[in-house]
C-alpha cells in the first residue's frame, strides 16, 4: 500500500516539474516575441532588390525569345517608384526575329530598363550592327519594346557599304531595315571616308566598343531637353545647313 502510495507521490511530482519546465519555455519565448527589430535604412531608389554578376541570359515575350543579353553586373530595383534594372559595367545585346534569328546586335557602356514603359535606353559608345552589316554609331540611343522603335536624338555615324551618313535625329525600327535621319550633316560615298584607327574597330561581347568617332560638334553645347531615365543631358542639334533634307532608307 505504502509503495503503491510513494509511486503515486513520485508521479505527482514528475507532472509538477513538467509543467514547471513547459511554463518556463513559454515565458522565454513571449519574452522573445516582445523584442522589436531594429528599424532597417531602406532606400528602395538606390538599394537594389536583387543583384547578379556575369550575366548571360534571354528574354522572352509572347511566347518568343526576343533578345539576349551578356553584362558583367545586373542590378534590378523592383520598389522603385520608377521599377528598373541598371547595367553599370557595360551590355552586350543580340535581338531575335520569331525564327530565333539575330536582327541586331548592341554593345554600350552602360544600360538602363524602364519595366513600366518597356524601355530600353543605351548609354555611350553605343555599336549597333543590323542584318545586313550596316555600322550605326552615337552615344545615346532608346529602344521601346512596345513600340518595336529605336530613336536617338545624339549625334550619330552609320557606315553602309556604299556611304557614310552623320547627323541627328535618328528613327528605325527595332531591326535597323528602314531608319530616318532627320537633320544630315555629312553623306559621303564610303570610298572618301577615312576612319581614324579607334574609330576603325568592330563591337563585340568581348572586348568592349571601339571609342566613338571625334564629334565635330562643339561639346560644351548641350541642353537638358527631356527627361532621361539616367538623367544624361542631351546634345543641341546644330541647324541643317541650307537645303538640307530628312534622309530615309
């Protein structure tokens, strides 16, 4: 009887402990529940969301892969007010057709992607190379993938096989085929045209651009006439001289 008694006790006790135990947990952890985390610095316009370096990858839209791009760093900024990605170091680009076919190729050094308006903008020493190995040249140029049109407003150099082009106000669509330069400042056949030794080398993904071509204009001669997304001024467009008219291929 005195045994079945002292086991009794002996359970009564291990319960007691149990819920000892079990009470003291739960105070630790309300205890923990209570603390605030300190407040974070976050500024959603100049700390990106996600970042990534040696990049290679393709794009795709409605179903077809549309370009592909090869940049050394990607920084994407998903909370900014204006959602975007930065490629600091540089961007090489291929642009497809829907047979997967390359239309175009791009190399600047430096890049920026508007999410909401789909816009592309390429920041110096931009190289383009259409089709058919037509050269274009300028240090600013916007792509909108919306509206499958490319445009510059900087000053701009295209080498075809049989001439050179220089001038501003440059429109095309997204394969380099048809383009209008709206104020021509020099075309000359190519066999007259002779390009410095910088200006003489080819883009590519490896490498970098070859420099821009000296610009005849005068430098300091620049207004801020629109907004751009990387805040670039942009170039005043000297007067046509007389008698010349939009150039369109």
């Amino acid at each position: 009887m005195l045994k079945a008694i002292g086991s009794v006790k002996t359970r009564w006790w291990a319960i007691a402990a149990v819920v000892a135990i079990v009470g003291l947990v739960l105070a630790t952890g309300t205890g923990k529940q209570k603390k605030r985390l300190p407040d974070l610095d976050f500024d959603p316009e100049t700390t990106p969301t996600m970042f990534t370096d040696s990049v290679e990858t393709l794009i795709s839209d409605s179903g077809y892969v549309r370009y592909k791009i090869i940049a050394p760093v990607w920084y994407m900024y998903s909370e900014a007010k204006e959602p975007n990605w930065k490629f600091n170091d540089g961007l090489y680009m291929e642009m497809y057709n829907d047979t997967f076919a390359i239309t175009t190729t791009a190399v600047c050094d430096s890049a920026v992607y508007l999410e909401a308006e789909r816009l592309w903008e390429f920041i110096g020493n931009v190289r383009m190379i259409n089709r058919a190995g037509d050269r274009f040249m300028t240090q600013h140029m916007f792509w909108n993938t919306e509206t499958h049109k490319l445009r510059s407003d900087s000053f701009m150099h295209i080498e075809k096989p049989d001439r050179v082009i220089e001038g501003f106000g440059f429109e095309t669509d997204e394969q380099l085929r048809e383009y209008t330069v709206r104020r021509p400042t020099m075309i000359i056949p190519m066999s007259q045209f002779r390009p410095s030794a910088e200006s003489s080398g080819q883009p590519g993904a490896q490498g970098g651009p070859a420099p821009m071509p000296p610009d005849p204009y005068d430098p300091d001669d620049i207004t801020d006439d629109r907004h751009h997304p990387s805040s670039t001024p942009g170039r005043r467009p000297s007067p046509p001289r007389p008698g010349t008219e939009p150039v369109e291929y």
